[in-house]
C-alpha cells in the first residue's frame, strides 16, 4: 500500500509531506486526534471515532469547519489514494490554527487544521500474550479528550520499551485508570469489568465495542473503580485499543497475571473479532 499524508486539502507521499511552522499543534499541542483502522478500503466504526473526534473538538472550543460527511469523504480520499489491500491505520487530528504564536486563541478568520494520514496496521499474533509494568498516572484531568498533548503516555511508552513490556498500566495511588495507549478491562468471576469513565479516562472505542459483545452473550458488566490489587488478582487482563484490538495479559512487572478463564476470554474476543469481520471483511 501507498503511505498517504494529508494537509488542508493537499495530499501525497507520507514522508514528503510539510506542515507550516506556525501550526498551533507544533506550538503547543493545541488539537485533537482520533484514529480508526480500515480493511481493504472500508472503514471500522467510524462513526464512533467521528463521535468522539467532535465531542474533543467540542471540549477544547475548537470550532473544526468540516461537517460529518465532509470529513468522511476527506478520510475516504486518502484511504481510497493508499490502495491498501489490507489493514490500515487512519489517523486525523485538528489544530486550532496555523497563525501566529500567542496563547491566546486566534482571533479573526483562522480556521482549525486537518491532518491525515494513511499507514499499514498490523494485527497483533494474538497467540501471545502480552507484558505488563505500571507506572504513576501523573497526566493532567482532561484524560476524556483525544487531545495532541501526549508526553506522559510517550515517557511511559518508553520506560515500557526499556522494561521489556508491551504496556504500562497508569494508576492514581492504588487505582488503575487505562493503558498507556489502550484501555484495560479485567474478568473476575465470570464478570467483565472496566474502571469507570471520568475525566482520568480516554472513552475507548474499542472497550464500548468489547462490552456490547459482552452484552450480548449475555455476561455480567461492571464499571466501577479497580483497585491494582484487584487487577493483580484478576482472571484475566484484556488489553484493548484500535491497533491492539483486543489481547489478554500474562505477564506484569514480571509475575504471572490473569490467564486463569481462558475460555470465557477468547468468546469475548471471538464475538469482537466476528463483528470486525461482519463489517469489513477482516478475518483476524
């Protein structure tokens, strides 16, 4: 497949692409972003990245110009321009501007950005379980908007690389809030159970999607604080995002964790993958 980038209606090869420099996004983060996966050039879910996408604009004040379907028909443009024969990451964010550099918001007839861009994606070797470590969550309290400003789940991604894991698990004092770059569910005696979604919490596509499948094989569901003893002592550790999908855990900080109702894990993660394949054609 072609690596496609995009800026403000131009569009071209990825890795020869430019942004100008006063984009408030290189200045102070000042965005938003969401990504959604694609198969063979149909799109996953977008509605509900799209939903999600808006409500962060909405929460920032940033007043993007694009309706719903002109948004959908420049994120079909560039995946259709990839010619991807197989999965692909879309990633699109929104800056407040490209203007000059001040704090304060642009005045005048400066309108948000839209970036774009189309990569190949990976599924995981689901046959593998994956690491575990955790880290303090010391990010600020506005966790429930997909915004630009990353540096703590960026350090925390690395402290992850240097330890040998595939994620950290934040925690406020001695509860678990999500993952570095997914969400994380637990299974405790045959219940599906995630931390309850506040300001600490990214609302996850992909955790809404795993607790309608587990709707609808009828399992119990809970949303309540998860204390990193419970987490510890789960039976299984489901690790969940766009480009994750949907994992279990094995390992974390070197112990054993989780893999204790095998069973009940993979007819969540069966019912998932099933939908993926119902609407896109994705056998994973």
């Amino acid at each position: 497949m072609r690596e496609i980038g995009y800026y403000n209606g131009k569009m071209g090869n990825l890795n020869e692409m430019e942004i100008p420099m006063q984009d408030r996004a290189l200045f102070f983060g000042d965005g938003v972003y969401d990504v959604a996966s694609a198969w063979k050039g149909t799109f996953f879910a977008l509605d509900d990245h799209l939903d999600r996408f808006y409500r962060s604009c909405s929460m920032l004040e940033i007043k993007f110009p694009l309706t719903r379907e002109e948004l959908k028909a420049e994120l079909q443009k560039c995946l259709d321009a990839a010619e991807s024969e197989e999965a692909a990451a879309v990633y699109w964010q929104s800056s407040r501007a490209n203007c000059r550099r001040s704090h304060i918001f642009p005045k005048g007839d400066q309108k948000p950005t839209l970036l774009i861009t189309v990569t190949p994606m990976k599924a995981l070797d689901y046959s593998i379980p994956l690491k575990l470590t955790d880290i303090e969550d010391t990010r600020f309290l506005h966790c429930n908007i997909k915004t630009l400003n990353l540096i703590p789940n960026v350090l925390a991604a690395q402290r992850g690389e240097e330890a040998g894991c595939d994620e950290i698990v934040f925690h406020r004092g001695e509860y678990m809030t999500e993952g570095a770059h997914s969400s994380i569910l637990i299974l405790k005696d045959g219940t599906l159970i995630g931390p309850v979604q506040n300001e600490w919490i990214l609302p996850s596509i992909t955790r809404k999607h795993i607790f309608e499948a587990a709707e609808e094989l009828g399992i119990p569901r809970e949303e309540r604080n998860i204390t990193m003893d419970e987490f510890k002592d789960a039976d299984e550790v489901i690790v969940c995002s766009t480009t994750k999908i949907c994992a279990a855990a094995d390992t974390f900080n070197g112990r054993p964790v989780g893999m204790k109702d095998r069973e009940l894990f993979r007819k969540i993660q069966k019912a998932y993958f099933d939908r993926i394949f119902r609407e896109t054609g994705w056998k994973l």
